[in-house]
C-alpha cells in the first residue's frame, strides 16, 4: 500500500483494460483518474492542472489512442507538468513506437498484456 494517496492519470480506449488497471489500483489504494482518449485525458489535466501545476503523480498511457497516440498525448501533457512521468503501455510496440516513447521521455515502456506485478514494480519505482 503506498504512504499517501498518489494520482495516477489512466488513459486506455480499451474500457476492459481501463476498469481493471484502475480497479487493481484503487484497491492497492492509488487514486485513479480515467480516460479513454487523449482529449479526454487532456480535459482531465486541465480540471486537475490549475495555473500549470499538475496534481497527478504518474500517468498509464495507452499507446494506441482514437485521435492521437500515447506519444502525442505525453508530448501535450509536459506543457502542463514537465516533471510528469508516464509509462508507455502498448501491443504496438514494433517499428518506432517504443523509440517514439522513449524519445518523448516516457519513464518507462510496458508491453500488453500487461503483466500487473510488473506494472507495479514500475509504479513503486516511478513514484518513489
């Protein structure tokens, strides 16, 4: 369980994936905030992001996204919260999907199915 009630910013256009990432967390006692694109998730941030200071610790991005991908959507998410870390999830990780992520300064990189006791090892480690 961790120390303080950490944000974690969800994003998955999968709803399936999305409800059980954010079930699995908030029963370990995260805070989970959910969307299922990235304009969603942007309209989140702004709810949470006043005057440019982020209130989530670590955002869950899905790479594959209806409008513009994972990589696109950090890139976005930095202009609200440059010190934001997020971990890449993706079934796509082929061509330069992965280097994309990388290059964006994603924190770390995850390959679906998702394999939950990494995740968290991942999570512990982001957000320490």
């Amino acid at each position: 369980m961790p120390d303080k009630a950490y944000k974690i910013l969800i994003v998955d256009d999968d709803q399936d994936n999305l409800s059980n990432l954010s079930d699995i967390l908030t029963d370990l006692g995260y805070q989970t905030h959910c969307a299922g694109s990235g304009e969603a998730a942007i309209e989140k941030i702004e709810e949470l992001c006043p005057e440019a200071e982020c209130r989530y610790d670590l955002c869950l991005l899905d790479f594959k996204l209806p409008g513009m991908d994972g990589v696109e959507l950090y890139e976005k998410i930095l202009e609200y919260s440059p010190e934001l870390r997020a971990i890449m999830i993706t079934a796509h990780a082929g061509g330069d999907g992965v280097q994309r992520a990388v290059d964006a300064g994603t924190w770390n990189v995850l390959r679906k199915p998702v394999d939950i006791k990494e995740l968290l090892g991942m999570i512990s480690d982001a957000i320490a």
